[in-house]
C-alpha cells in the first residue's frame, strides 16, 4: 500500500494512459506541421507512417533483443521514451528532408531529390 513499489505501479498506470494521449497529440501535432510545409493531405500520411513503423520496428528489436536473446523485461518507460525520441528524430529528419526537397526541386524534380538524397 505504500512505499517505492506502490508508487511505482501508481507512475507505471499514469504514464500508460499519458501515453496514450501523448501519442496521438505528438502525431497530431506533427502532421499539422507537415502538412502545412507541404501544402498537402497525403504526404504527411506517408510521412507519419514512416515514424509509426520506424518505432515499431525499433520497439519490436529491441523486445526480440532483450526478452527473447538475452532473457530480460524491457523496463515499462523504455516504450513512452523511445516513442518520444524516435517521433522527434524522425518527424525532423523528415521536415529537413522534405523541405530540402522543395528548395532543390524548382526547375526539375528528378534533378531534385538527387540533390536532396
């Protein structure tokens, strides 16, 4: 009823529904974004789905990794924290890019992304 595993389990309940909105602000934020520095409704999606799957993936390894090779419980924040930075990195690694994009691409799209990529 008290002491450091109560108030454990108390922060562990909180942050799973946080996380929950947390998540769908964060994407909802960053598509707003997205789809203002596009101008666009579809690219943003595609944009977003790549940071979904980007921490997918990356959570889904890291769980094969510790829990099924080494044997050990990945630590109930690694999800909440790993969302967090995977989404910054990724949305800003895609503004970056795609902004690059539309500077490069004026006469010529081709020319374009070779630039940019």
């Amino acid at each position: 009823v008290a002491g450091f595993p109560a108030i454990n389990a108390d922060v562990q309940r909180l942050l799973a529904y946080d996380f929950k909105l947390l998540g769908f602000g964060t994407l909802l934020i960053v598509g707003v974004i997205l789809m203002l520095l596009l101008r666009a409704l579809v690219a943003p999606i595609y944009l977003l789905a790549t940071v979904i799957l980007n921490y997918a993936a990356s959570l889904g390894i890291g769980v094969l990794v510790l829990q099924h090779i080494f044997g050990n419980e990945i630590a109930w924040p690694v999800p909440l924290v790993s969302f967090i930075v995977l989404v910054a990195v990724g949305a800003d690694y895609n503004m970056l890019l795609v902004s690059r994009l539309r500077e490069e691409s004026t006469a010529n799209i081709r020319l374009g992304v070779l630039r940019t990529v």
